[in-house]
C-alpha cells in the first residue's frame, strides 16, 4: 500500500509509488530520435531528475525516497519489464485535485499518425464506488519525448517553468536570446497534468493506470488539497519593495525576487521622488535613475499558495503569501515590506495630436503609475534591456532617459494602461512644448486623446533641424525616431568596429524621404582612424573605401595604415559631398591638415565641453571660417536622435532637400542646439554673414534664446572672449541680449547661451549632455578681405602636422611593400600618405611666413578662454 511522504500538508502531498515502480532510466537511454523527428526541445544529452523533486513549485516523488536509477517509474506499455495490465494506485484521501508527471516516449505523430490518440486511460475510483474514466491523450493530457519546437500538449506543462535568463552574463552565441531576458520552460524529462476532482468532498480510493499501445511512463503523483490551480492561470501583477535600511538601500542594485509557484520579472528601481514632483528632471526629458536597490518593483504571476521572496547578497529579507498580498495585505519583516500595486488595468487606445491641427502627432511618451511603474505602449519595453548597456543594440524606437524609457510612436498607440491616476510625459524636440500631467484612466475607458502644442516653427522660418552623426539604427528606424523628434534631417553613418561592419545595408547612395517630405535620412560614412581621426563623409553616391584603417577600435586587429583622413575626403568632395571633422577635437591629429588645406567644410559640437569650444576657436581664430554643426553621436539607447541638432537656414527660394540642405550647412548659416533655439544677429546680418566695417568701428549685436529648458546664461563671444551677455541665476525660459561693440580688426562673432555662466545644465542622456545653444560665427572684415591670424594656432596647427608624419613614418603598422598593392596603386605608399600632411605644412609655414614679414600689428589678438 501506498503512503505519503510526509505527513498531509495544507496544500500539496506527493505520493510514494515506489513499491509500483517498474522501470529505470533505462528508458530514457533508448533511441528516442529513433522514434520521433524534428528540432527537439527535450535535451537528449540530460537525464530526467528523480528523487525529491519541485516542479512549479510542486513536490513529486520520483522513485523511492533513497533515488535508485532501476525503479523510479511505472512504465505502461512499454515492452519487455513494463506492464500490460493496470496497475492501482491506492490513494484513500480527500483530495481537490491529482497531478501527473508523465511523459510518452513513442510516438507515430511525426509519421503522420492521427492527433489526440488514446495513449492510457486513469480511472479515478471514489469511496462511494463511483469512478471517473479519463483518457490520456497524446499532446493533450500528456506530452511526447524528445519535443520538437511548437509541439507542447494543450492540458499539460512542462516540467520546467518559463524562467529569466541570467541577468549579467552569458554565452556570446545567446547574445541575442539574452535580450529577450525571458525563455520558455521546456521538459526535462516529464509533463504535468492535473486532474480536477469533481466530488473532492468523497475520499479518493484509488487510481487504475490502464496501459495502451504506446510507452507512456507515469513518474509521480501529488495529491492537491487546494482548490487553485496548481500551474499558474493569472497573469503579472506589479509589486513594490521597500528596503527600510539604509545600508541595504543604499547599495548598489542586487535584490532579486523568487516565487516558487509562480515567475517573477527582474526586480527594476522604482524613482527615488514621485515623477510628477519631481524637480530634478525636465517633462519630457527623463528623471535621475534610481541606482540603489530600493525603492523597487516587480511583475509576478503566481497560484495563491505561493510564497514571494525578496533576497539580498544571499540574505532573505521578507517573505509573502501571494494570495494574502492579492487580498489587500502586504509582507513585512524589519528589513523591508511588499506589497501589490497593481489597481487593475485596461487595454487604451492613445492618439497625440498637434494641438492646432488636430492631425495625430510622432513624437515620444511614457506612461506610469503614481509608484513609477512604467506602462510601455505595447510592442516598446521598458525599462529598457534591464537598465544595462545598449551599445550597438537597435531597440526598435526606444529611447532611455535616465530614469524614463519612452517609445516613439507615430501618434497612435494602444496597451495596457492602469486604472487610477496615470503620470504621462511626451515630448517632441525642442520646438514644442513637452507634456507632463496625470490623467484618469476609468474601468471600462479605453481611448485617451493628448495634444502637444508647438511653440515656435522652424521649418516656417527656413530653418531645417538635422543630426549629423547617428549609428546603429535602420533607415525606416531612423525614420520613425526622427519624426518623432521633429528631426529634419538624420545623418546614419556606416562604420567599422573591429571585425564589426554596421549599416552597411542601409546604404543607397540617396535619401530615404518620408511621405510628407519633412523628414530625410541619408546614409553616409564615418571614416576612422584612432590616432590621425575621424571623418564624417555626408551626401555620397557610393562608399569610400577602406572604410576604417590601422586596427582596433576602428579597423581590423592587426591591419596596417592604409589611408589618410585627407583622402577620403577628397574622395567624398569628387563626389560632391560634404566633410565634417567630428566631435572635434578627438582623436586630434590629421584635422590640423584638413583644415590648413581646406577639406573641412564644418566642424562637429557633440558635446558642451570646454576642450571643444576651445578647439573650435583656435580655428576660427587662425582665420579658418568653419561652420559650426551639432551631432550627437548616437550609438545607444541612452541617446535621442537630434538632442544635439543643427539648424540649418534654406533661402525661401529653394525647397527643402538633402543636397540643398549640406549646401546651406557650407554657407555657415547654421546653429547647434541641445534644447534652446536661438537667433543671432550683427547689424542686421544673419549667422554665416560677412560685414565689412571699413577701418573698424562700433556694431550692434542681438541675440535672443527661447527654450524649453532652463537656461541662465546667453553670451556673445568675439574671437574667443566673452564680450557681453545676459543672466538669471534662477534660470529663465528667455533671454535677450543687445549690444554695441567696438571692431578694431577682422573679428569674429558668435552667440552661445546655457547654464549659468554658460556652464553645463545636463540632460539625462548617456553623455549627460548640456543644455545648450552655439550659433556659427558671423564674420566682420575691417579692410576689403576678412582676414585673421593668431601665431599659436599656426604653430599648433604645425605640430599637430608634424606629429601625425612622426606616427607615420615610425610607429603606424605597414604591410610588407612586397606582398601588397594598395587601393591607390602607387608604389610609395609611405609618401602616399605623407602628400597632404606635406601640403598642409607647406601652407602653414607659407602663411606663417608671410604673416611674420608683414607690418606690426597685423596679428590677430589670439583666444582666450
């Protein structure tokens, strides 16, 4: 006679069928391929477990209580040693429910035998003589092994449960499994079935496991004596945890939630302040990320009896019946309490509209409960790939803001949103206003209307927004997160990495413009090279090889020095494109050449640093007119698509196009914008003009910067010094300046507005940009040319010249000149390379010279911070 294990439990009893037992793994040692066919999910090079097993959280005994690999299962049907006759299970308890774990191990489906064929039966015999006959049918009250993909039963599960990956590590070949973070259960050896009792008030007699024509083996039985289902029917439920010590709150984040009747999500940081009050972060624009361990959230999906864990560095901080936390309560101990903050949910059609047309609006948004917990539209996920690293991951029209991950949408999308208060941000670039509010979602509502309104119009005014360094995304997703940015214009620029090759399908050679025609993306290049520099090549017909030069990070491990920045520029100007040096001044070597020889045709502001403006107005104050442009570099998640722009001015009389806009970029009528729009003018002349001011004398500036980011500072710089300027402290949306200055030589003028005393106010982005403007410059000539010379920069420029031949010469990596034929053909190849660090010394030391022999006082003043 059959026993329990243990004494009755309130919930689940396994049942010791050990004396039954028939059969051992041999079984499974067998030629299941044999047997079957397909793309098995069942791994064959792993034995089923037995013994003491928990499965969904469930005990089964598998064979007798001290394992044994000969008898640990009742084989039905399974030749030689297996039993053709029933055999009985005494039971003689009450019981609500009775679970199998069982598994077919032959088959006749994949030779196209009949679905849904009676494999066994199981009489459940009752104390009152009645019985209940169930017949147990392949794929649906019992499952096949080995499993092919796609082919689990209807009635029963596997024996292991949906489960996250690791959250920190893994294989490289599951880099792409990894970030799903979530993977299906499949068997190890069995499946779980559970039978519901109809007349659980009358004691259950026996079991009769009548055999069929197939090998079925019956592993374990457990007796229910709950009324839940025993595999979890429920869907997540979000749930919050608070450590209530600091020295545990304050850690950096390691909690980890375990549910054993049930799955769990990551545990993710909840804000550490309410979004809707927060004032650390701007509407729209993200919120400081939370990097303690508390507070936090989880979605979990779980049976009533299961318990809820909350651990920390091995350390079990609180424990919780599920169902007691769906009641109302909450778990509590001295380390930390948890609690369900899920109100119910309902499924929400959401359209943003532009305010004045009322035409549905791309733009950015997220959604939150009053705790934080986000609510994605559907097909977006946050937080995004848990909070960790994005590099070179397109996430499919997400962006992550510090604390906020939003998803661009085309103005419509539709989910789950919760009922009650709900906190939204939405935000489409800098010329509207960014939305911020609360709203009620009602049982029963399922559509919500928001509109954005825009504050000034750009393109109205002839201005074009456009980011001239973005990577890692699809054209068509370029195209999707630049209208909803209110991006112009999207520079996706090809590159190498290493081994790694990137967009190199997305180049054509022509822009992708959108149906309405206000939004173009173009694929072009960014050429590297890690000690000479990057080149950033724009409105190119066909590529401009190799693309990357003399190893890593850039080019191949191991590669040599193949080609010059100067080069590839020529390649692009043949070509009628455009150069940008960029993110000047880094890697800093070969853009001294390409400036001193004129292949620059802009220069790239990725960031408010001091370096940069430095670099910036070394140029400009050796006499090189360079306009100024705005990228951001885009190589992660953590990045917005034009949070650094460039405005661009295209004359009412030409229409907006990709080649029109690089021509107006080359006029220098431009602005970089990381938030404010700003406007700029010397005696009525725009951003890019030349003023001749014959002998000097006084001018009238004005600059004027709106924003809807704070900023506190608007400046006028000239020839690198700060010459007049506006602040509030406190911060303004507004700031104007208007001045008088006195030119006493060729100069140049530019506007530039940001924090107070134009130091950094950071964005929530990777970089933790500034909030910021830069305008190019506007030129003012004292004589018939404008002309400018400072001797340190014409000595910098030099040395920078000389530095790049010295790398060169004896230290770049170069390929026996025996065995190769370079790209060029020439049989120099060092002074292949050498000719336009050569060209741009002869020209330097030409200007130098010629600057040296002339009258006193002819030298420009030089910069300053």
């Amino acid at each position: 006679m059959t026993t329990s294990l243990r004494p009755p439990t309130p919930d689940y009893e396994p049942l010791d069928i050990s004396s039954l037992c028939n059969a051992g793994l041999e079984l499974y040692d067998c030629d299941l391929e044999g047997r079957s066919g397909g793309s098995w999910l069942y791994p064959r090079d792993r034995r089923p477990a037995i013994g003491l097993q928990w499965l969904h959280g469930l005990p089964f005994q598998i064979g007798p209580q001290t394992p044994s690999e000969t008898r640990c299962f009742v084989a039905l049907g399974c030749g030689e040693g297996a039993s053709t006759t029933p055999i009985v299970v005494p039971v003689s308890k009450r019981t609500e429910q009775v679970i199998f774990a069982h598994a077919l191990l032959e088959t006749h489906l994949w030779q196209g035998g009949p679905l849904g064929s009676v494999v066994a039966r199981y009489v459940f015999r009752l104390a009152d003589e009645r019985s209940v006959d169930v017949p147990i049918r392949e794929r649906f009250e019992v499952g096949n092994l080995p499993l092919p993909w796609g082919q689990l039963p209807f009635l029963a599960v596997p024996d292991q449960q949906n489960k996250l990956a690791d959250r920190y590590e893994g294989r490289w070949e599951n880099t792409g499994f990894r970030q799903t973070e979530a993977s299906q259960g499949t068997p190890r050896g069995y499946f779980l079935w559970a039978w519901r009792n109809p007349h659980p008030e009358v004691e259950l007699h026996s079991i009769e496991l009548i055999p069929g024509n197939l090998c079925l083996v019956v592993a374990a039985i457990t007796l229910s004596h709950l009324e839940e289902p025993p595999f979890v029917r429920s869907t997540r439920r979000a749930v919050a945890v608070v450590l209530k010590k600091e020295e545990r709150s304050n850690r950096p984040f390691e909690l980890e939630i375990r549910v054993d009747r049930g799955v769990a999500t990551y545990p993710y940081p909840l804000p550490e302040e309410p979004l809707d009050r927060s004032a650390s972060g701007f509407p729209g624009f993200g919120a400081p990320l939370n990097q303690k361990s508390s507070p936090a959230y989880s979605q979990i999906a779980a049976v009533p009896s299961a318990t809820v864990t909350v651990v920390q560095g091995g350390s079990t901080l609180v424990e919780a019946r599920w169902g007691e936390l769906e009641a109302g309560g909450a778990g509590e101990s001295d380390e930390a309490r948890i609690e369900i903050v899920d109100r119910g949910k309902n499924w929400v059609h959401v359209k943003v509209i532009d305010d004045e047309s009322g035409e549905p609006l791309p733009c950015r948004i997220a959604f939150h409960s009053p705790e934080g917990v986000p609510y994605p539209p559907h097909g977006h996920a946050s937080p995004l790939f848990s909070n960790m690293g994005t590099w070179h991951i397109d996430n499919g029209g997400d962006v992550r803001l510090g604390h906020i991950t939003y998803a661009y949408i085309d103005g419509t999308c539709q989910g789950w949103l919760p009922r009650g208060t709900v906190m939204v941000e939405a935000a489409r670039g800098y010329e509207y206003e960014p939305l911020r509010t609360t709203v009620t979602i009602n049982p029963g509502q399922q559509s919500l209307t928001l509109r954005l309104k825009r504050w000034v119009d750009m393109n109205a005014a002839r201005y074009f927004s456009g980011d001239t360094h973005v990577h890692f995304l699809s054209a068509q997703g370029a195209q999707l997160e630049a209208a909803g940015e209110d991006l112009n214009v999207v520079n996706l620029l090809l590159s190498q990495w290493g081994h790694l090759y990137t967009n190199t399908e997305d180049f054509t050679g022509r822009p992708h413009v959108s149906p309405d025609g206000r939004t173009i993306v173009f694929a072009g290049h960014e050429n590297r090279q890690h000690i000479l520099g990057h080149l950033t090549l724009l409105g190119m017909k066909t590529p401009v090889m190799p693309w990357c030069s003399d190893g890593p990070d850039e080019a191949d491990l191991g590669g040599g020095l193949d080609i010059t920045l100067s080069e590839w520029a020529d390649a692009c100007h043949a070509q009628g494109g455009t150069v940008i040096v960029s993110h000047v001044p880094t890697p800093n070597c070969e853009q001294a050449v390409l400036v001193a020889t004129g292949r620059a045709d802009a220069v790239e502001m990725l960031e408010q640093l001091e370096y940069e403006h430095l670099e910036y107005y070394r140029y400009l104050n050796g006499g090189y007119r360079l306009p100024l442009v705005g990228g951001t570099d885009r190589m992660d998640a953590g990045v917005p698509v034009g949070l650094y722009r460039t405005y661009v001015y295209i004359p009412s009389d030409q229409e907006f196009t990709y080649q029109n806009w690089l021509l107006a970029l080359r006029t220098g009528h431009t602005f970089v914008s990381g938030g404010p729009i700003i406007w700029f003018s010397v005696e009525g002349q725009p951003i890019g003009s030349t003023l001749h001011v014959r002998g000097g004398g006084s001018v009238e500036v004005e600059a004027h910067a709106r924003s809807i980011l704070p900023i506190a500072t608007l400046q006028i710089v000239q020839n690198g010094r700060v010459v007049a300027e506006s602040s509030e402290a406190s911060g303004a949306r507004e700031l104007i300046v208007r001045a008088r200055l006195e030119i006493r030589g060729d100069s140049w003028l530019a506007a530039r507005c940001g924090g107070f005393q134009y130091t950094p106010i950071r964005h929530f982005d990777t970089r933790r940009r500034g909030v910021m403007a830069h305008t190019s410059p506007i030129y003012v000539a004292c004589g018939r040319d404008y002309s400018l010379f400072d001797l340190a920069t014409t000595e910098y420029l030099l040395t920078l010249v000389e530095g790049g031949l010295q790398y060169i010469r004896n230290l770049s990596p170069q390929h026996p000149v025996s065995l190769v034929t370079h790209h060029h053909g020439e049989g120099d190849h060092l002074g292949h390379l050498e000719r336009p660090f050569r060209e741009a010394q002869t020209i330097l030391l030409q200007r130098l010279n010629r600057e040296r022999t002339s009258a006193p006082g002819a030298h420009g003043k030089g910069m300053s911070a």
